[in-house]
C-alpha cells in the first residue's frame, strides 16, 4: 500500500508540474465537436443511442457508444458552460487513469522507478496533451480507466482464481467496449500480460477462459453495431490504412511525435532515435532472458494496441500504445544501469549519459506539446476554420448547441473577421490553396495564424 501511495503522490506531482506549465489552457473555449456533444440531453436522446449512434445528430463517425453520451450528458449538466471546471474534471479522470496503470503495473512486477520513468515521458508527450486538451476526449479517457481495470483484474483473476475477480473483469470490459472499440484487442493483449508477469504457465486454462470471454464480448458489440447502424466503419486494410497503423506505432515511440518540422524538431528527433538504438543494443546484450521477454512483450503489446488506427487512425488515440512502449524503453533502462560493468569515473558517464537521452524525451514531449496547445488557441486558423462549420451549421445536418456557447463562439469568430458560413468556406479554401496569407506566430489574438503543427497530426 505505501508503494501504491507513492504512486498516487507522483501521478499528483507531475500532473500539478504539467498544469503549472500549460496553465493558460485551462481558459480555452470549447472546441469543435465540444459544441454540440458536451451539453444535457434529452431523455429521448440518451434513449436512442442504446440502439443508434453516439451522436443524436448523426454529425460524428458513426459508433455504438451509449457510455460516451451519458459521460457527455453528465458534465454539460454539472458543468455546463463553465471550461475550467470541464478541464478540471478531465484532469481528474486522467489522474484516476494514470493512477490504475500504475497500481496494474505494479501488479505485473515494474517496480516504483521504472513507473516514475513510465509516467515522467508519458504525461510531457505529445499524446497526453492532444489528449488531456480537448474535452470531448474525455469518453477515450474513462475507456482508458476501465480497459485499465479490464486488465488489472484479469491479472487479479490469473494469480489468484477469485471468481469475484473474472466478474468484475467482464463487467469493466463490457462497459470499455460500448464506450470505445479500442477493448476489441483485449483478447490478445491481455495473454500477453500474462506472459509478461508470470512464470507459471500452468494457468493457461484461466487465460484462455478470460480471453474467449472478452473475445465473445466484441464480437456481440461488433454484430450489434453494424446490425444497428449499417454504416458503420470496419477495419481497412488498404496501404493507406496500414500506413497509418505504422505512423502509429512510430509516434507512441516517439515523445515529441513522429510528424517533425524544421531542423531543431529534426535533430532532437534524430537523437532520440539513436538513444533508443544504442539502449536496446546494450539492452540486448546485457539483460536477463526474463527482462529481456518483457521487454518485447510490451513492444508487443504497443503494436497491438495500435491496430484500431486500421479502421481510422487519430493522433489523440495512441495514449495506452505510448504507454506500453514508454514501459518498455523504462524496463530497458532500469536493467542495463543495473547491469553495466563500467566503473568508477566511467559508470557516471554511462549514468549521465542515459539520464540525458530522457531528459532529451521529456524535453521533445514538452515542447511539441507547447505546439498542441497553440494549436487550439482561438485564433489559430484552423481551428476558427472548424468552430465556425459547427457554429454556421455547415454539416449536412444542424448541430444541437446550446445557444449561450453559440453566440460565445459567434462573437469570438466575428472579432478575427468570420461572420459567417462564406466567410469560413473562404478561410477553408485559404487555409488549403493560400496558407501564406497567414502569420506563423500568434500573439496577436485579433489575428488570425497558422500553428507550426496542425492538432491532428502524429
């Protein structure tokens, strides 16, 4: 229990480090599918998405989702209009999430400093900020927590064979998989942590029970949302579709992402690339067969967990991939410091060698996280450019949008010059055919630029 408070306490320290240095974007204002997802519903409406899409006004990428809505319905009622109290309670839920990877690896035998390594590149990435900025995200992070739990409790389950246990793993998968279908790749991933954290392979039986289970649990959630919405998406396995799993599995490496603009971004890039290739060779020829087999177990795991980027890959969802090969990288450092035969004066070299290739990632995951949140700032183009389709109505149906953040969002365009749906199809037509016409930097905020990364990209 005192490591798990330990635990605790770090999540709170670094997430309090984070808020401390991104502090002004708990002001931003609501953000494109924010408009209309994050409000009350009706009782019709949350009725109809237990046999219908996520979204009652059929805008979004057509999902069974019915946890995400009464999430969403959830904080526009207890919240409402209020964005720092919404970004608050975002930051809740991913400290109870990071909280719960925590206490599972602890579970899987990681000890206290490989977690701190774990979450100290994790929380400065990149993909916690494109995660942790935009509110609508928050139905992905409560996935997160409960594919989390699916986990720990499958663990729980494996070592102990407490009936109590595969209950309350069925339970956390079902309520994952009709809240997001990243739970689709639980029936593999999970005998991998298996794998990984225990010797005793004469529990096979358990394993194969609990990944059938939820093995059957995405293939009734499957049927039932393409029985139920006939359009929905599947897993493509075109070169564009494996194109993007790839540039998945190479920005959850990567802390700074994998997309790099000019020659700074490049090189810090470049020599995070060559530490995380001399570690593994060092790694490689130094380590135990045992830290050796999860290390490649979690690498394994990271791919797997990238395989919902076949069906379409978003930049904001590689969050439990990054964490698994984080995991790895941070297995991999512990064991070759343990292990390396340099002495005096040279193992301090070796030493502050390997604390500057994290510091390197920390720093990459800082600053192009400083680059997420411009991105979102209200005068950046492209993102006046997506408010303003919600708010002018440009998709093929209306938006539901409370009318108080309409008219916020109304008079935010009208001051950077957008005052209606022609104005923003011309900065649409800008924005792809004259992007020169717009500044890179953004202090002006009556200004209209263009952010060095667009919020999307890996």
């Amino acid at each position: 229990m005192r490591t798990v408070f330990k635990v605790a306490a770090l999540v709170g320290i670094l997430l309090f480090i984070w808020s401390a240095l991104f502090a002004p974007t708990f002001r931003y204002p609501f953000f494109w599918d924010d408009f209309h997802l994050i409000r009350p519903y009706s009782g019709s409406e949350l009725v109809s998405v237990f046999h219908g899409v996520v979204d009652p006004d059929k805008i979004e990428t057509p999902g069974l989702r019915p946890v995400s809505t009464f999430l969403y319905n959830f904080q526009g009622s207890l919240f409402g209009e209020n964005v720092v109290l919404q970004r608050i309670f975002l930051f809740a839920l991913m400290g109870v999430l990071l909280c719960a990877v925590g206490i599972l690896f602890l579970e899987l035998g990681l000890r206290f400093v490989q977690i701190a390594i774990v979450f100290a590149l994790f929380i400065f990435s990149r993909a916690f900020a494109s995660l942790v900025l935009w509110i609508s995200l928050s139905h992905l992070i409560l996935a997160y927590i409960f594919i989390v739990l699916t986990a720990y409790f499958f663990v729980l389950w494996i070592k102990r064979r407490r009936r109590t246990f595969f209950i309350v793993m069925l339970a956390f998968a079902i309520v994952a998989t009709f809240n997001r279908e990243e739970t689709y790749t639980l029936p593999v991933v999970l005998p991998l942590l298996w794998l990984i954290s225990s010797p005793d392979r004469a529990r096979w039986r358990e394993v194969l029970l609990a990944a059938v289970s939820l093995l059957v649990i995405a293939c009734f959630h499957y049927w039932l949302w393409h029985f139920l919405v006939p359009e929905a998406l599947s897993p493509r396995f075109t070169l564009g579709a494996v194109a993007g799993f790839l540039k998945a599995v190479a920005a959850s490496s990567v802390p700074g992402g994998f997309t790099m603009i000019g020659w700074t971004d490049q090189l810090i890039g470049l020599l995070w690339a060559a530490f995380l290739i001399a570690l593994i060779v060092i790694f490689l020829r130094t380590s135990r067969s045992r830290t050796r087999w999860q290390f490649l177990g979690l690498c394994g795991v990271g791919i797997i967990l990238c395989l919902p980027a076949l069906g379409v890959a978003r930049a904001f969802g590689v969050a439990l991939p990054t964490l698994a090969f984080m995991s790895a990288v941070s297995i991999a450092v512990v064991e070759v410091c343990q292990k390396s035969q340099f002495r005096q004066w040279r193992r301090y070299v070796f030493l502050g060698t390997v604390m500057v290739g994290l510091a390197l990632g920390i720093g990459a995951g800082v600053r192009r996280s400083f680059y997420v949140s411009e991105s979102l700032q209200q005068n950046c183009a492209a993102r006046a450019e997506r408010d303003g389709e919600f708010v002018f109505d440009l998709y093929k149906r209306p938006a539901t949008i409370p009318e108080e953040r309409r008219q916020a969002a109304i008079a935010r365009l009208s001051a950077l010059g957008i005052k209606s749906g022609e104005d923003v199809k011309n900065l649409k037509r800008d924005l792809k055919e004259n992007p020169g016409r717009y500044p890179r930097n953004g202090e002006d905020r009556q200004v209209l630029f263009r952010s060095k990364y667009e919020y999307l990209s890996f």
